[in-house]
DNA sequence: AAAAAATGCAACCATTTGGTTGCCTTTGTC
DNA sequence: GACAAAGGCAACCAAATGGTTGCATTTTTT
C-alpha cells in the first residue's frame, strides 16, 4: 500500500461555481455590500431605519434586501409592525473558502509551474 | 500622551464598497468563475480554448472575459493572431481581503453583544 | 376610534446583462 | 496565393436588475 501524500502537496479542490456565484452576484452591488457592513456592525435592524441610511427608496432597501435573502447572507425576523434584518455570517463565510480554494490553485499552479523550470 | 491601542481591539475598517462591489460582480456568474478557476489551474489560454470548454459562444466567452478584464481579474497578452488570458491575482486578494473585513467586524459586533450581556 | 408608523404589493420604467448571429480582418499554413 | 484559424465589430434580442410611485394592510400610539 502506498504512503498517503502528505497534506497540501495535491492539486487543491475545484470550488462549486454554481454554489458560490449567487453569493457574489449578492455582495456585487455597492448598496447591498453597505447593508451587509450596516448589519454587521450595527445589529438587526429594521427597513426603516436602514433605509434612513442611504438615498434610495424604502422599496430599492427591500428588494436589496430580498437579493441578500436569497443568497443567504441576511435573515429576517418579524416582530410587531417591523421586520428586523440581521446578519448572516455563513454564506459569508463559504465565500471566503471559495476565494481561498481560487487562490490556492493559482498557488499550486505557480509551484508547478517553478518547478518545471527549475527541473 | 496616551498609550497605544493594542492591534485588534478596536472597531475593524470598515471595507470600501465601491472598490470591491464590481469584483464581486464579476465573480458572481457561474461562467466567469469557471473560466476564473480555467484560467488559475491551467495557466494562459485563448478565447478559442476557453469556448471549448463551454457550451456558450465564442462571442460570449468574449464579453465575459472582458467583465473579468474590467475588474482586474484578468489580463490578456495578445500573440501572433491569438489573445492569450492570463488569471491575475491582486484582484481576488483583494476581494479576500474585503470578506475578511466584513467577518472581523461581524466578530467585534459579536465580541461588544457578549461583553454586554456578561457585565 | 383615529392617526401615524412600518411594511407589503403591484405596476411601471430605463438600463444592463447574457446571449445570439452575421460578416469583416488579421495571421498562419499548405 | 489560397485557405483555414482566431478573433474583432456590430446589430439585435429577451430577460434580469435597480429604481420609482401609488395604494392597501397591519400594528402602535394617543
């Protein structure tokens, strides 16, 4: 039986494009990357009060938001006559593996191609 | 004069979205993030190449590879009658960099909530 | 009960996007 | 020189996107 590769010496994993792309289409967008910084520091919030935030209507907030909902990046919870959005940090945190799986294919690449110049 | 803050207690940066939303955008297709993944594992390829492996166009491989061009994800090297791409990694540094800046303050805004509830 | 606040729903609009096709130009190759 | 390969340019198209406005609904507040 032949000794198992040591860690890291492979060819990484091809990260799943259709997974990841609906995430960066949702972060693609100046206004929706804002919501997502104004969640993450400020806490649940309403539409109200987001939208007092930018210069768009309370109605561009809520499509932005339901983009964002779709990707999985916020959630919201109803309570009383106002809706709160949060953060969600998982789908966030997908998208960074994506970038980090990119990145080290670029690496593993420009190894390979080192030592083929080398050797 | 008062003693130095200690690295990484304070509030994060926040990220510049309008800098990091057009690369967002451009990954945010499936098409462009396999031709992303194409380009980072097999190094430089023409248009020609790339179309073949997909089931779009060439024109269409064509304008996708000019989004990516446009937020600096990739450059091209024109040789003999070919155009040759070439994956460039600042860009999608970057972009990582912009996903970790969102995490930490969503970390800190973690961080100040218990801190809260504890005292 | 009436008024105000927060939101939902729906229609509408202009622009962008992702794709196509047809044809022209440039560059190798036989 | 003739032909094939690789690509550029431009027109066109349908659908998605980002925005608006007007009005209805649900909850609070007074």
């Amino acid at each position: 039986m032949p000794r198992r590769r040591a860690r890291g010496t492979g060819a990484p994993q091809r990260p799943a494009p259709e997974v990841s792309a609906p995430v960066f289409a949702a972060l693609g967008d100046e206004t929706r990357l804002w919501l997502i910084t104004a969640l993450c520091a400020g806490g649940s919030q309403s539409i109200a009060q987001l939208t007092a935030g930018t210069q768009i209507s309370r109605q561009a907030v809520t499509k932005h938001l339901r983009v964002l909902a779709e990707a999985g990046l916020v959630r919201d919870v109803k309570v009383g006559r106002e809706r709160l959005w949060e953060f969600a940090p998982g789908q966030l945190e997908e998208a960074r593996r994506s970038l980090d799986v990119i990145a080290a294919q670029w690496d593993y690449a420009l190894t390979r191609l080192k030592r083929a110049v080398e050797g």
